[in-house]
C-alpha cells in the first residue's frame, strides 16, 4: 500500500523549501529556489494548493516578465491576492514615443491595480521622472494610490513625486505604511504635510535628501508634528553634489538647482542630528562602505533595500563626536543666506 503522508508533514515540506530559499526581509527569491518551489507545485493537487500562495508571495517583476505577470494577476484575482511583496526593477528609461515603453507602463499599472488590496511591499527601480505630468504618469499615481494594506515602499530612481508637488499626494491613502526609503526627497514644508497623513509611518530612510529649502525651523515642525508611531528619520549621504561651491552665480539661485546643497546638510542636518540623537541619524555612505565607492548611488541603494540592509544602516550613523565637528563653512552660505531673506520679504 502507498504511504499516505499526514497533511501536516505536506505544509512542513513546502515551508521548508520557502524558509530555505528566502531571508526575510529581502526582495529577491534566487531563480533556482523559484524553480524548486514550482516544481514542487506540481507533483501533486496537494502540493500545488500549498506551494502556489508560497510562489506568488514575493514576485520579482522586469520587463521581460511584466507582461505574463500583469496578464495573470489581471485574469485570476485568487493569485493576485497571494502577492504580499513586488519588486519591480531593471526598467529603461520610459520613452512615451516608444509602443514598447508604453506598453510596459500599462501593464505596470494593470499590475498595481490588481495588487492593491493585498500588496504589503513594494520596491520600484523606474525611472519615474520620464513620465512626470503625463496622463500615463498620472494613471500610474492613480493605482498607487490605491495600495490599502501597504506597509514598506522603497523608490530607487528619481522621486516619483511622492510630496504631491503637482496636486497629487500619492501618501495620503498608505495609512498603513510603516517604512519609506525614498530618492532624493525634498525636505520642505510638502514633506512635513505628508508625514502627517502616516499615522504608522515609523522609519522613513532618503538617500540624498534636498537641502535646498531646508531650515532649522521646518525640521524642527517636522519632529514636533510627525505621526505618534514615528521613530526615525534617516539620511544617506552619497555625496553626488558639486565639490566647487564658490562657482555659483551671484544671486545664488544654482544653490535651489542643485540637487543636493551640502553646506545647508552641514549646518541644518548636524544641528538637527545633535538635537533629536534618537530620531534623526545621518550616514556618511562612502565613508562606512568601502564597496560604495566603486558604485553608481542607485545601484547602492537598490542592493541595500532588495537585501532589507537599508533599514539597519543606522546603526552605521555619524557619532556624538563626529557631529560635534562643524566643516568649515564655504562663502555659497552667506549667499544663501540672502536668499532665505529675501524670499522671506516676498
């Protein structure tokens, strides 16, 4: 007679295939653990109704499997509910004149659309900014909008608007969000507004934050009036700014172009950095991670959040003593300065 295997024993054999294929809190499931774990789903009726959930529970999308993806999850709303954590990565730039790009953003959001009331995780490597202002950017907004149980969000690319500069607040409906790793967010008055729509944001981690309108006072109203369940604010310096600040014009408006403004870090972030020690950190990337010197800031980045290691960078963080030390102050400070007052009289 055949051996007939208690159910129980099935569940313990497909969970350790999973456990061994996957170290939480990563984004990535190797290929040959993919393999194993749909092989498994088909030796048996059995084996495929408890492998399948364990299958379709971390998807990792690019744009050669969007389209299979976005078919399936839009045809079978039972698998698309299995999908607790998408990473969507290695996508071109999105040239709206070209079908193929076109297509892939469609299917992107048909993606999104179909995930959105189970969705727990969520990692975009796009580059966002091609599509900024266009219907096809907006419907994209649209369905991201609409993650209800989302819990972690990590923008590799561009900043794919999340502060709602064009009328679109994207945060306002993750009431559920725990974590953000974000590119290149503005710390402005439009952040502190957003933060105030997370009541279960806890960690929000930027790599190269824009200074440019920062100040003392806004930073301190972003701790003041930040969500009850906010513990920390943490910057990632990958110093991708210009190193000559004396060469800017006189009214200092190259200052608010650029990107990343490093004096206003200096003196804001470090005075912040000493006043909440707890709830703000700052790391100096090239500094503690030798490796990230060889690497372009995205490529950085993406690593560290596919791995879950972005959010255990802080203990990597610029120390008491090593905050107590001002840099030297460059002459572009007193120009902004000026700036500040005279926006100020406007």
């Amino acid at each position: 007679m055949p051996v007939v295997l208690p159910p129980e024993l099935h569940i313990q054999i497909a969970h350790w295939v999973r456990e061994s294929s996957l170290l939480l809190p990563s984004y990535y499931r190797p290929s040959n653990a993919v393999k194993d774990i749909s092989n498994l789903s088909r030796v048996n009726k059995t084996y495929n109704h408890i492998s399948t959930p364990i299958l379709y529970e971390l998807v990792y999308v690019t744009p050669v499997n969007i389209h299979a993806f976005a078919e399936t999850v839009r045809d079978s709303p039972e698998r698309a509910a299995m999908v607790e954590s998408l990473a969507v990565v290695d996508f071109p730039f999105l040239d709206l004149h070209d079908e193929v790009c076109i297509r892939m953003v469609y299917s992107l959001i048909t993606v999104i659309e179909a995930l959105g009331p189970s969705l727990k995780r969520l990692l975009l490597d796009i580059p966002f900014r091609s599509i900024y202002l266009t219907p096809l950017g907006i419907k994209l907004a649209n369905a991201l909008r609409e993650l209800r149980v989302i819990e972690e969000v990590a923008n590799i690319r561009d900043e794919m608007q999340l502060s709602g500069y064009y009328g679109m607040n994207i945060f306002e409906k993750w009431a559920t969000i725990k974590r953000l790793a974000i590119y290149n967010l503005a710390m402005d008055g439009n952040l502190i507004g957003d933060l105030q729509t997370l009541p279960n944001l806890e960690k929000l981690c930027i790599l190269n934050p824009d200074f440019a309108w920062a100040s003392q006072i806004l930073m301190d109203k972003l701790f003041k009036d930040a969500p009850p369940a906010f513990k920390q604010l943490l910057l990632l310096d990958f110093e991708n700014y210009p190193e000559d600040l004396d060469e800017l014009d006189e009214d200092g408006m190259d200052i608010m172009d650029d990107q990343y403004t490093p004096f206003i870090r200096d003196r804001v972030a470090r005075e912040v950095a000493r006043k909440y020690p707890e709830s703000f950190k700052m790391v100096n990337v090239k500094e503690v991670d030798a490796a990230s010197r060889e690497m372009h800031v995205t490529t950085w980045f993406r690593q560290k959040v596919v791995s879950g290691a972005v959010w255990e960078l802080d203990k990597l963080a610029l120390d008491e003593k090593e905050l107590a030390v001002d840099p030297p102050i460059p002459q572009a400070m007193d120009i902004m300065q000026q700036v500040w007052a005279n926006l100020a009289q406007m």
